[in-house]
C-alpha cells in the first residue's frame, strides 16, 4: 500500500474532496490577504505570561501551518487574524529564488509576526541531492526566516532518512554547522527544527533520528499527528517525543479542531501546536476561538 503524503485529505467527499479542499484553501488565502490589507482591527490574543518558542518571543501558541502561505505575503493578515506564529512554505529549489526575493522584501518592512520556512527536497532528486537541497535552501533561506524548518515528513523525503542510517546525521550536522557558521559571520542565531511523522508506538529508527536532532544541537520538532489517530495516542506520542528531546521546543502539528485538543497537546508537552485543516474548515479566525477557554477569568470579588 502506497503511503499518504496529505494527512490532511478531507474524507467522505468522494472524487469532489481535492476540489472542495482546493476551494477552501483558496478562501483561506483569500481572507489572509484581505486581512493583511489593514481595513480590520488586530484581533491578536496573548496569553500571560508571554510565550517563547525556540527562544522567540510568541503572543500565543497557535501558529499557521506550512502549505497555506507559500511566500510570506500573508503574514500580516495571518497576524490580524489572532496567530502567534506562522511557517512560510514549503520552499524547494524550483522556488527558492522568488520565495526569497518576497521574504526579504517581507522581513524589510518589518512583518510583525515570527515567521519559520519550511525546506524540502526537488521532486524526483536523489539522496545526494536531497541532502544538497536542504543545505542549498537552508543557506539561502537563513538571512530572511526567523526559524527554519527541514521538512523531513514527506514519503519522499523519507527515502533520504531510510536509505542510509548516516544520511540523517550527516545532514543534521551540516545544517548546524551551517547555520552556526552564520551567526558567528555576524548574522543572528537562527532557531532550526526537522519536521517528522511517527507512528503512536515509536521504533528504533524514529528514537535513533529524535535523538540525533538532539545531539546534533537543533531547537525544536514539528511532529506530524498520522491520520486517524485517537487524540489520547497523539497525546502519547507526544509525551513519548517529549521525554526523548528535553528541553528541545515540540510543535505538534495535525487534527486539533478545538480548545479542548489544543490544551491537550501543550499539556502532554506541546510547546505549540499549528494549524492546517482547521483553517480551512472553521475559517481563519480560528484562534479567538480557541484561545477564548484559555484567558485568564476576571476576578470578580476584584471587581
């Protein structure tokens, strides 16, 4: 059986699901950018105290997940709409050139909201030359994102980290070496993540490549929830991953549809969570609605 790459697939919409998911990512896109256009009022929610997140300062957990905002156009709307953070992307190298020239002109005018990029591979590339994508994207991509993200979640991707147990290390090391190589050349410290699936029960080569991300000195893990999981599994997993990374930032990322969910996975060790098919099924504003349960109550005896 071949493996799912969009865990976020509507289901029960028959032939009509990649047109009615198409149509709703489109609206998404839409309302981001009419937000960003400055006519609304700012509806961002903070919580107390202030979040952080891979030693950036958030006003919330909640951010966009990769695939709405490709290019960094949306990020004032995406700010408006009551975020704390997005992920600009994916980036592969068909589209690193334009990609960068926007998020430049973006980070220029100064976007308002912590922003990462999502890297991947080419389509069709080989191991060796996935492993020189990511560090291609990754050097070019470092003046302009506030976090990086090597997207690692893809079936694709994954032949890479299956191919060769030294593959993963290889590139983890180099992209740290890399990055550091920038910041000590007068650049900032840019926070860098892998993006992973793992199954509810871990294997060994899963806790092998946590730990490596570990060692080798990443910030954080944007762990993708499989489809049809139990959220009481996702919460496992989570606190499986958690164990395994320490003080290393989580973001879980996948099925979470309402306050309840987003509680759970920062309570099961979740620094933060994002957000894709929820955007595209309860509208944009979404996090008012899920960070309205989590407010501090006024005092009334205060009052």
């Amino acid at each position: 059986m071949r493996p799912r790459s969009d865990f976020n697939r509507p289901r029960g919409l028959g032939w009509l699901g990649p047109w009615a998911r198409n149509g709703r990512l489109l609206q998404a896109i839409c309302r981001l950018w009419l937000l960003g256009q400055g006519r609304s009022r700012t509806l961002r929610q903070e919580l107390p105290p202030a979040c952080r997140l891979m030693g950036l300062a958030i006003p919330n957990p909640i951010g966009l997940a990769a695939g709405i905002d490709r290019g960094g156009q949306l990020l004032p709307g995406t700010a408006r709409a009551g975020f704390g953070f997005s992920e600009v992307g994916s980036v592969s190298p068909k589209t690193l050139a334009i990609s960068r020239r926007r998020l430049s002109r973006v980070r220029a005018a100064g976007a308002g909201l912590v922003h990462g990029v999502n890297i991947r591979p080419r389509s069709g590339a080989t191991v060796a030359e996935m492993m020189d994508d990511y560090l291609d994207c990754l050097n070019a991509l470092l003046p302009v994102a506030d976090y990086l993200v090597l997207n690692l979640s893809s079936p694709f991707a994954r032949r890479g980290w299956a191919a060769d147990p030294l593959w993963l290390e290889t590139l983890l090391t180099r992209a740290v070496a890399m990055r550091d190589r920038y910041c000590r050349t007068g650049g900032r410290r840019v926070p860098l993540a892998i993006k992973v699936v793992v199954a509810p029960r871990l294997s060994f080569s899963q806790r092998h490549g946590l730990l490596l991300s570990r060692r080798a000195g990443l910030d954080g893990v944007v762990l993708v929830a499989a489809p049809g999981q139990a959220e009481t599994a996702v919460c496992n997993t989570l606190r499986q991953v958690k164990s395994l990374l320490g003080e290393m930032a989580l973001i879980s990322v996948g099925g979470i549809a309402d306050a309840s969910q987003l509680s759970g996975r920062l309570a099961a060790g979740a620094t933060a969570v994002q957000l894709f098919s929820a955007v595209l099924s309860q509208g944009v504003m979404i996090p008012r609605k899920l960070l309205e349960p989590l407010q501090p109550k006024p005092d009334r005896e205060a009052a």
